[in-house]
C-alpha cells in the first residue's frame, strides 16, 4: 500500500521540475530524480516521497535529463545522459561525444549521480617482509686427541608495517674420544611494535639448555623497548633496554628465579668492499644478586661467497656470574661457519 502511494506522488510530480522520468511495465509513468541503479533495483526520489526502490525487471523505459554516472561490467566509467530504446538497450549521451553509446543491460553494474567509488586492492598495502639465515660449522681433528664440533644457527625475520618477528636458534655440540664435551642448545622468539619509524616496543621469550651448566632449561622472558638507529643495506643497528624474568631449572640442586634488567645491542656494517663486521651481545644484570648477572656476545667478519653463501668467522663469549658448581665463568670459542642468507 505504501509503495503504491509512493508510485502515485512520484506520478504526479511536476515533470518541468522532476524531468527524469520511469515508465514501468504496467503503464506507470514515474517522474522524479534517478538516484541510483546497482544492477537490480533503480532508485528514484520525488518532491513528494521519500526514495523509491523499483525492480529492474518491471521497468519499461527510463529517461534523465542530468548526466549520471554509469559503470560497466567491464570497469569502465562513462557520464552522461540516458535513456533507453526499444529494444531495451540503456543508451548514453555524452556531452563531449555526439556518438551514442548503446549497452545492453547486462553490461551496466550501475549507474548514479555519484561516481563509483574506487576499489579497494592491495597495492597500498606494505608487503610482506622476510629475510633470514642459516650457518653451519665443524671441526675434526685425530691424533693425540680426537675431537669433533658442531656448530649451527639461524634466524628468521618478519616485517610487515609496524610489526616485526624475530626467531632465532642455536646449538654447539662436541665430543673429544668420544666422550661428550659440549652440549647446548638456544631458541628464542621477539615481537617488535614499531611506535615510529625508529623506537619500537619489545618483547622476547629466549629457552636455553646447557648439559655442561648442568642447566635443564632456562627461560627468559622480556620487556622493553628498542631504537632502531640504522637500517640500510649496508649499515644495520639497534639497541634495546627493559625489564626481564630469568627461570633456571637445573639437573642437579635446586631451581632459582630472579628479576632482571635487560639491555641489547646489534650491529653489522659494510667495512671494506663486501666484508661485513658484526656485533651483537645481551645482558641480563640479576636484580636480586648482582654476582649472578649473565651476558652472551657474538663479535665477527662476513664475507660472501656467491650471492647467498657466505663464509664467517666469529668469536662467541658468554659470561654466567653464578655458574653451576665445577662450571667456569666464562665460556671462550672461535667459530667458522659457512651460511646461507635471503
């Protein structure tokens, strides 16, 4: 009922004023202004009723007297009068084009005194990020003494606008006569939160076993933030500080837990043609027992090989404050690797 009462406003409109006009199928002649079609339903208004929602299959002709904007299902974005004919074609005028443009209505998605709003892609969108590396060592010696020593670790990072995601690993492994020396293994996750282009905030998880620390398994975890105060192709460095919770599970003796504040450095630079120098080291100074604080260091020269091969040599020293009883403060070991980087 309401919709037939829309109809008959819309019908006696003034046409000077309401110069679009709709003609349905049962005879209905409609003027008003055509708002918009969306490929099912024409929309028209009136001086007398609100919007009107008309199927597109009930109507007979149309006819705008203001230039609208049609879209094609092909993309296209074309402006101008229209009309249709009697073969039910939408016809266009163009102001500029004394040519008319024929489309049947299965190729116009729409038409509407505004123009359609882009779509929206992913072009604008930061991609996706990723880099990473992987490096293997060994050594063999027989004779007086025979020893053998691996070494590996690896990293991978992903960057996507303030968002990056570090996961690293490491293990040092050796035997000398068959009996095992060294047995150790690292892995950690990082979650940055990039406030500015260059301060980022900064959580870590780091779970660490060492057989030779009688060490079953230590977890850190961290908080802070950091300051990314180079990142080019040549020069890479960042500095982190915050607050961090270290959990020691060990073998033997009770386990302990302990507060702490964490600081970090990274930094790798192009020094000479294509040798790279890279330092990287984390402290964590036990807020409970400073004897006990615990820094690890990696200090090095990169050299590649071919376009992802790379050769190094590094010097990896970690200091542990309050050792296991028999373990030794400090722990020294030079370490050639041949890696793989993306």
């Amino acid at each position: 009922m309401l919709n037939r009462l829309l109809i008959a406003a819309l019908a006696a409109a003034p046409a000077a004023v309401w110069a679009d006009t709709v003609t349905m199928q049962n005879g209905d002649r409609l003027s008003g202004r055509i708002v918009s079609f969306d490929g099912e339903t024409l929309t028209l208004s009136g001086p007398y009723a609100e919007e009107l929602a008309l199927p597109w299959a009930e109507v007979e002709r149309l006819e705008s007297d203001e230039p609208l904007y049609l879209q094609t299902t092909d993309g296209r974005t074309l402006r101008g009068t229209l009309s249709t004919d009697s073969d039910g074609q939408v016809v266009l005028e163009q102001a500029d084009n004394p040519e008319l443009i024929r489309l049947a209505p299965t190729a116009v998605a729409g038409f509407g005194q505004q123009p359609p709003a882009p779509e929206e892609t992913d072009s604008t969108a930061t991609p996706l990020e990723l880099s990473g590396a992987v490096n293997f060592g060994l050594s063999h010696a027989e004779g007086n003494t025979d020893t053998e020593a691996y070494f590996l670790d690896g990293s991978l990072t992903s960057r996507r606008d303030r968002h990056r995601i570090i996961f690293a690993t490491e293990a040092n492994y050796e035997e000398d006569n068959d009996v095992r020396t060294e047995n150790e293994v690292i892995g950690s996750a990082t979650y940055d939160y990039f406030v500015s282009p260059k301060w980022y905030l900064n959580n870590s998880l780091q779970l660490e076993h060492d057989e030779f620390e009688e060490l079953d398994l230590r977890t850190t975890v961290g908080l802070g933030a950091g300051y990314q105060f180079a990142d080019s192709a040549t020069t890479k460095g960042s500095a982190e500080f915050g607050l961090g919770y270290v959990y020691n599970n060990y073998t033997e003796g009770e386990s302990d837990d302990n507060p702490a504040a964490r600081w970090a450095f990274n930094f790798e630079t192009v020094v000479f043609a294509a040798l790279t120098f890279f330092h990287e080291h984390e402290a964590l100074i036990n807020l409970d027992f400073v004897d006990g604080t615990l820094v690890d260091t990696r200090t090095g020269l990169r050299i590649p090989l071919t376009e992802h091969l790379n050769g190094a040599l590094q010097l990896d020293i970690d200091y542990d404050g309050d050792p296991a009883p028999g373990a030794e403060y400090t722990d020294r070991e030079v370490v050639v690797t041949l890696g793989y980087s993306f």
